[in-house]
DNA sequence: TTGTAGGCGTTATCAA
DNA sequence: TTGATAACGCCTACAA
C-alpha cells in the first residue's frame, strides 16, 4: 500500500496524491475528496521509514526509565510512563522507552543511539544528576530535552519543578509538634539534583522550627525500598537514633517502615516516617505513610507538551513550571499519643 | 554523520564502507579496520530511517498499556513493561509503548497505525479478549505478535500460559481448611480470557473441595481497586455473605481488603481475601494479601525473546509456554483463630 | 576486493 | 492545479 498505487488507480501523479494527503492548500477540493476517500478504502497508512527519511523527523520521543532491582520498580515510574504516553499519543508522537542502570556506559550508548540514529526528535529525562553527562551530550548535541528537574550544570531547557521548600516546613512543624525532635533523612545519591535539593530543604526547615541538625542522622540510599531498610537499621542502631525519619521518597518510607516493625517499634508513635510522591500505595500501607504529594501523572503531560512545542519550535509559554507539592498526613506520623 | 562522509574521507566508496560496517566477508582486513575505526572517530551511527526504509524492518517492537484510570497504574504494567524494556535491549530492539483504553476504536486505531506504517516488526499482547479483534488484525496482516494468554480465535501464535489450576486448588482448600466455606470470586470483564480460564478454574477448585458455586458470589469488575472495593460492597450487602473472596488480581484485592475494613471487619480473621500476580505491594500491604505469584518480569522476557525470534523466522523451541506459579499464604487468610 | 547504480516510499522543488 | 524529478541515507545485485 503506498502512495504511487492510489496515484496509479486514480491516474493522478505521487505528488498529487501526497498534497491531497497531507492538506495542501493548491489541490483542487474534487481531486482531494477522491485521494482522501481512495486512500481511506484503500487502507493506505504513510511508511514511517520513508518519512522520516525525508521529513528528518520521526514523530517520536523517548523516555529511559532508570533500572534498579531486576524485578521491582518503582511505581512513581508506571505512572509517570502512563502520564507519558497519554501525553504522547494527545500531541501525536510516539513514545520509546527502554531502561538503564543510571548513570552508566549502558545508558549513555542509548541515548547516543537513539540521538544519533535519529530515531527520536525528544527526550524526556529525570532524576538529574549534579553533572549530568546525559544533559550536557543533548545540549552539545541539539536535541532537544525537557526534564522534571533543574541542572547545574548552567544549562537552560523547558522544566517542571517541584518545590518542597513550605511542604518540608509544614511537615517539619507537624513532627516536631507532635514531640519528635531527632528528625533524621535518608536521602538518594549525592550526585542527584533531587537529593541536593531536598536536603537542603530538610535542614532549613530544621533550623527554621528550631531544631538541630545533626550530620549523624542522615543517610544517603538509592530510593528503593530496600536502600530505605538498610538505612533505617542503620539509623536504629546508632547510640542516639532518631524518632522521626523523613524520606526522600515513598520507595524509601516503605522500607523504612518495615525496618522499623521488625525492631518491634511501632511506626507513627514510637518513630514517625514521612515519603515524597505520593505513589498510590502509600495510601495502603501498614500503616498509611505520610508523605509529599506531587501530581506525577499531570507533570508527565505538562513534560510531554512542552517538549512537543520545542520540537516544532513553537513557543513555550513557561519555560519553567514550578509546583508546590501537598503535604498528606496519614498515620506513620501519628505521634506517641496515637489518634 | 552518513556513510558517505566516511566514504569520502576515506576515498573508498559508500559500498565498501557499508559492507566493512556490516561485517560482510568481502572486504579486506585492512579496509574493514580502518573504516571501523574511522566510523567510531566520527561518531558515526547509521541512520535509522534509512535503515528501516531499505531494510524493510524497524527492530522496534510495540506494547500498548490498556489505560483504565487517568492517574494510576496496576503495578503489574510496570512491572511487565520493564521486562519487555530490558529483554528488548538485549535482543537489540526497541520498544514503542503507548497506552489506549481496552477494546475501543482507539486501541485498534493505534496497532493499525503501527501495522501499516511499518513502525514496528511485531506486538506483545495481553489481557486477550474471547473475540480479539486484535488478534485477527494482526494474524491478517501478517504481523508477528505474541501473548500472556492463549486465545479462543483458533489462532495460534508463540506465548505464555499461567496455569491457575493447581493454585486454585491449594488456595480453596487453604481457605477452606481456615473454616470459610462461602467463598466469593470477583472477577474481570467477561470478554477476557483470563476471566473465562480463572473463573472456571475457581468453580472447579470447589468443587474439588467439597463446596458449593453459588452465582450470587460472584461479582465481575474491571481489574482495579476500586472496582474491587465496589464488587466487594456489593458481596457484603447480600442476604448471605461470602466469608472469603479469591480476587482475579492482586488490584482488585487491595480495593476488597479496603471495603472490608470499612465495613468493620477484620480482613483475614472474618473474610479470607487472596489475589493474583504477586506484585511488591501485595507483600507490604494492611495485612499482607495471600496470592498466586507469577514472574511478570520473567513473562515479559521470554515473550520478547520468542517474539524476537519469531521476527527474525528462527524456529522457537516452545510456542507455548506454561507456567506453574506459586500460591504465596499472608495474613490476609489468616483464619478465625488467627495469630 | 572494490565500485556503480538502482531503489526503498515520501516530500519538496521546480516547471508546466 | 498538476506533474516530472530529485533527493533523504542505506543496502545490495551486479559489474569490474
């Protein structure tokens, strides 16, 4: 099924037939109606290939979803994905997902190949790193990219980002009211700009509600459950732990949850945990977790429609979206008098 | 950054650069050296249009995600589309996700598009309907394509099974063991193959143990929580209610557990309630949920990899795979007596 | 062992 | 308003 048949079945020449299709204003309304009319019996779809060959274009953005555990994800990312996809298919883009541990040769070949082969005409990034390899190769290299978080590495694309600067006092506030005073943080990978940004938002806040900072009750994981229970043990077992823990992340409450239960603690009165997300499970947890809501889903779209507008090189209304996330109390902060 | 640059730099011709590149035989060990290293100093990487244009093939596979709620997701999708992401990587394929609603025209609008416009070289599918018009399409047109489930279509095609049978027997005799002999099922939309094969296997399982199908305890949903909450209401509120409830996913039993507590109960203790797939959160969830754990990772895996093979006309050593999975007990059928 | 040339299906330029 | 024709970058008979 290509063009040059329903030239041929109608006598018209390609060119006519590719003008009808594609809504030129010089074809006459009798020969447009017959094409488009032909085409549609016909069941004629235009070869991706050979547009994109002449278009030098794909229609098409991509999206690495950052590995970890082999089996288990984070569900931040299946709604983050969704949000990416609805938002693709509404400005008419495919999307290509693959995934790579983070910040590793693997990854980089693939956004190497992706670019270069021009398999994509975007890309969708998070989780930005302080030197982000994947960043400056993009800038470098004229692809355009938007991201969910802002760089420092000096270099300016269209962005949303989450603040957590009031969310971090109010939660702060609601812990420390509740008598818990040894606030610790189990963050992610130094290198990330998420953990840059919301740690130093932890200890302002701490100092704001007259709290101490205290290097010792801060641990750095790697956002997974797991990373969330070992450091939670490794938080118990110091000689003066802490009886709050906020999280980086939602992921990370979990864990620190569990680890909590199994040193016969009780979580919410004895020690209080707090997430960042917002997944749908921290709604259903044992015990439901406090946590930092942000509308994943919704700034997946918000992503997806800027980098179409960069793509086409229309105008970005705001190059960079802020939002303030909502603080959800549940009951891992219930305090030690319990509800 | 094209062949023909090489070419040109090199002063040989674009064939002998593209032969070298392939690794065809006929090029002399000297030229194919140099003209590799040449490629990797120039970054080169072959363009991707082109290729699929020449090649008449795309190295690209698809998987539209059935898209329910606007927010969220059922943990099993990430789960899968990380396997199918990882196990593509391997196979040197690339994967093209897009999510529509189930069995509507869009859905059907996408795997056209994607057929026609030779964007991709085969499909993963699941959640396969009694009358798949999916199927059909795709075996018309010739298009590779593999699935989680068997089909009813008299259309044969490379996939996996999850047997239910065996679990389904241990999980009724479990529960029934605890002393809960009413035991309701809700299921998924009666067009699913999974619904026709597990809901069959449920009755015979109670059969099997001694017990009785009573219709008026079973409850169709559409596979999420909230219908499970919805379906489970419904249960609670006839003359003679269920004291368990075996749910088709592992979703829908969260979405039970929540309108038992609601309703007073003690989930485990008063009513039984086992799901299916095993996700993370089953294990971490209020109490525990007993399931039937099947390797969703590893499906995806091996469904890409047959698919890969299918593709590329290699023979696949099994069509149909079938799998035992595993009847995991929590506390969610803890019995009266519970500990 | 290397080169010439044609074509994959579209779109865009130019001329009619 | 329509048509002939030349690319887009790669692959592959076929010829040298």
């Amino acid at each position: 099924m290509t063009i040059r048949e329903i030239a041929k079945k109608l006598g018209l020449s390609i060119t006519t037939v590719s003008r009808a299709l594609d809504g030129y204003p010089d074809v006459s309304q009798k020969t447009r109606t017959l094409v488009e009319k032909t085409a549609k019996e016909m069941g004629y779809t235009p070869n991706q290939a050979a547009r994109m060959l002449r278009r030098k274009r794909s229609d098409t953005i991509g999206y690495i979803i950052p590995s970890t555990r082999p089996r288990f994800m984070d569900p931040f990312y299946s709604e983050f994905v969704a949000g990416l996809g609805d938002a693709a298919v509404t400005n008419a883009l495919d999307l290509l997902v693959s995934s790579a541990p983070a910040d590793q040769a693997v990854e980089m070949q693939i956004y190497r190949n992706w670019v270069q082969s021009r398999k994509i005409d975007g890309i969708v990034l998070n989780r930005v790193r302080i030197q982000d390899k994947r960043v400056q190769y993009l800038f470098a290299n004229n692809m355009p990219f938007v991201a969910l978080e802002f760089s420092k590495d000096g270099i300016d694309y269209p962005r949303v980002e989450v603040l957590c600067e009031t969310a971090y006092q109010q939660l702060i506030k609601h812990i420390a009211s509740l008598g818990f005073r040894r606030i610790a943080f189990i963050g992610g990978p130094e290198a990330l700009i998420l953990q840059f940004y919301r740690f130093s938002k932890y200890k302002e806040a701490l100092i704001t509600n007259g709290l101490i900072y205290d290097p010792n009750l801060v641990v750095l994981g790697d956002l997974t459950s797991s990373s969330g229970f070992e450091s939670t043990k490794r938080l118990l077992s110091i000689p003066d732990p802490p009886n709050a823990i906020i999280c980086i992340n939602d992921e990370t409450g979990f864990g620190a949850m569990h680890a909590i239960s199994e040193a016969g603690l009780i979580v919410g009165k004895d020690i209080a945990v707090a997430g960042f997300d917002g997944i749908q499970n921290a709604a259903f947890s044992q015990p439901p977790l406090t946590t930092i809501d942000q509308p994943v889903y919704q700034i997946a779209g918000m992503l997806v429609d800027m980098l179409a507008k960069k793509i086409k090189g229309q105008p970005i209304q705001q190059e960079k979206i802020t939002l303030e996330p909502n603080l959800i109390i549940r009951e891992s902060t219930t305090g030690p008098m319990g509800k």
